[in-house]
C-alpha cells in the first residue's frame, strides 16, 4: 500500500517534532519534511508534492490561512489540515473558506491526529469534536430561511449536520439506524439539490448557512 506523504508546517520546532513522533506511529504515513513558516512551507510543498499538509494556523511571513488559501491555488491536489489553539467559530469557519480540509485544535487527543489525515485522505472534512459542538452551537439560530435550504428534507439536514460533525458514511447509518446504502442515496440527493458534488464542500456549505439540526426526519 502506498504510503501517505505528509508535511509538518509550525514555528515551533518542538511542535514539530512531538507531532512528528506522533505521525510517525500511524501505519502507511510518513514525513517527508518539516517547515518552520508560511512560505518555507509553500517552497516545500512545491518540492515535495505532498499528499497533506499539517499548517499551523500562526505562522510568521505567511499564516495558516494564507497558507491554506494559497494551496488551494497552486497545488489543489495537497490537503490541508490547519493546527490551531482557537476553538473559536470565526476561525473554523475562516480556515473551512480558504480551503482547509480539516481542523485539530492542538489541545486535543492525540488520537485525533491519525483520524484527521484518515479522514481527509478519503475525501472527508475532520473537524476537532471540540471544535464541530462550538461550531454547530455558533450556527444555531442563523439558518438561511430562502432558496435551497428550505427544500432539504429533514433526514437530509440530519446527515448534512453529521458530515459536518466529521462522521463517516458507516458512522452516519449508526446513528441514524439505517443501511450506508440510505446514507449514499441521501448524500447523493443532497449534491444533485445544492449542486455540490463533494464532502468538504458540503461541509463548507453548512457552515456558511448556519444550517440548523432538523427536529423531525422527513
């Protein structure tokens, strides 16, 4: 099996290092480099062809957002995962527009690292669970009451609202009590309605709208 190729982007050598020993235990992923600013990291993307890109989210020279922002332009084939200390909406949200893939505040568990790059490896959006409960809370209340929002069914908010909070397909069908194959014809009409036609840009969609949780499947 191919392994991962991933990039470490932090001023913090420390940092680095810590996560890199963590990376390190996670079969079929390697490092296979290290910057300590924005443009350092841009310079070794642009080497390297990375399949991620570990950004923390305050650099010097160029931060996580201009990082993020710039890759999704030059190299739109790296995934990127921003490391942040804000738990804060605004920044999630600002880090999801630029184009990250994935957000792990780095006081969270360990763990959450390897789900992360699983995660965005398969296409998914991985958000911290600290992070997707703050987000979910700050859209409440903000729901786009016009146009496409409104002709979602329920059970499509349902599984909209959990791709947000970072579930997988066999997660989803867990929750919600019903077969994976439910689940893809929901994704599936969910893309044909908003004509989004994938997962990350689902979850940017929800959080741009401050889509609600349904109270009723429909």
């Amino acid at each position: 099996m191919k392994k991962l190729r991933v990039i470490l982007a932090d001023d913090h050598a420390l940092v680095r290092a810590g996560i890199r020993v963590l990376i390190e235990n996670i079969p079929n992923v390697e490092v296979i480099g290290e910057a300590g600013n924005g443009n350092e990291a841009l310079a070794l993307m642009e080497r390297t062809s990375p399949d991620i890109a570990l950004v923390d989210m305050a650099m010097p020279e160029l931060n996580g957002l201009g990082v993020t922002q710039a890759v999704a332009e030059r190299f739109p084939e790296v995934k990127v995962i921003i490391l942040s200390m804000h738990q804060n909406a605004a920044f999630v949200l600002h880090a999801l527009r630029a184009g990250a893939d994935g957000y792990i505040v780095k006081d969270g568990a360990s763990s959450e690292l390897a789900a992360a790059i699983e995660a965005v490896a398969r296409g998914e959006t991985y958000l911290s669970p600290a992070v997707s409960r703050v987000v979910i809370a700050s859209s409440a209340g903000r729901a786009d009451q016009t146009g496409m929002v409104q002709e979602l069914t329920g059970r499509q908010r349902q599984v909209l609202r959990l791709l947000v909070e970072g579930q997988s397909m066999k997660e989803i069908a867990y929750t919600l009590g019903v077969s994976i194959k439910t689940v893809e014809a929901h994704r599936a009409q969910l893309m044909d309605r908003l004509n989004i036609h994938d997962i990350p840009g689902l979850v940017r969609y929800a959080m741009r709208t401050g889509l609600t949780p349904p109270e009723e499947p429909g």
